[in-house]
C-alpha cells in the first residue's frame, strides 16, 4: 500500500443536479457509487435519469468496492485551476468489479505507474465540505 495523498481541493464545488449528486454524496461518506438502473441493475455511466437498456426512470446508486486497474494516464505540466497544481497526473481507472466502467481521477507529481496496476479510490475533502474520489496505486 502506498502512502496516502489526499489533499484538500480548493475552488471545487460539484453540481448539485438530480442525475450527480448522489455520487457526490456517496463520495462525502466515503463510499464510491455508480448509477444503476433499480428496474434491471444495468450499471449507468455516465449517470443518467433513465435506462437505456430498459427505459425505466428508476435509477438509483450502487456502491462499488474502490478497486481498479490503470486504463490510461497523462501528467499536466501548466497548472489550469488551482485545485490542481502542476505537475499533477490525471488517471482513468477500470473498476475491478464493473469491468468497462472507467472513472478519472488525479494524483499530484508525476508518479510512476504502469498500465493495468492495482488502484484503489481515495476521497480528496473539498473547501466547504464533501468530497472528491480520486485514484491512487494500491
Ligand atoms: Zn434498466
């Protein structure tokens, strides 16, 4: 297990829309979620008010185990936002237990990574309460 990161993001504050907040709230209590359609359990991602697969507006949350494997990454060298400090690594990790389902995160520096190593999510607190799931080797 690597040493944890997390850091407080600052000048972030999430969407409070209908089809996100639930994983922002997940994310406050530290769990990882994705959308899932409550009719036939498809996994909706990007979430989404309805299913694609069956056509129901019931959909709701389903909480994932915050493990994956490294998709892809790149490391930003020009600071953007001051949330990110440069140099800092974006990363896009598949979910060990919804393969396909890939979700992007952030790691300060330029770690060293490889393609398919083991990841685990980390909840970043925001300024002004919650949090920002993000990615880290496990
Ligand atoms: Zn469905």
């Amino acid at each position: 297990m690597s040493e944890r990161s997390e850091r407080t993001m600052r000048g972030i504050r999430p969407a409070r829309d209908p089809d996100t907040w639930g994983f922002f709230d997940a994310a406050a209590d530290g769990r990882l979620v994705v959308g899932e359609c409550a009719s036939c359990r498809a996994v909706l991602h990007l979430p989404r008010p309805y299913c694609s697969g069956c056509g129901s507006f019931e959909v709701g949350w389903r909480t994932v185990a915050g493990r994956g494997r490294l998709w892809t990454w790149t490391t930003i060298h020009q600071s953007l936002h001051p949330a990110f400090e440069a140099p800092y690594t974006v990363v896009v990790v598949e979910l060990d237990d919804e393969p396909g389902v890939r979700l992007a995160g952030s790691l300060p520096g330029e770690p060293d990574l490889e393609i398919g190593m083991a990841m685990q999510a980390r909840f970043d607190p925001l300024e002004g309460g919650g949090a920002l799931p993000q990615w880290e080797p496990a």
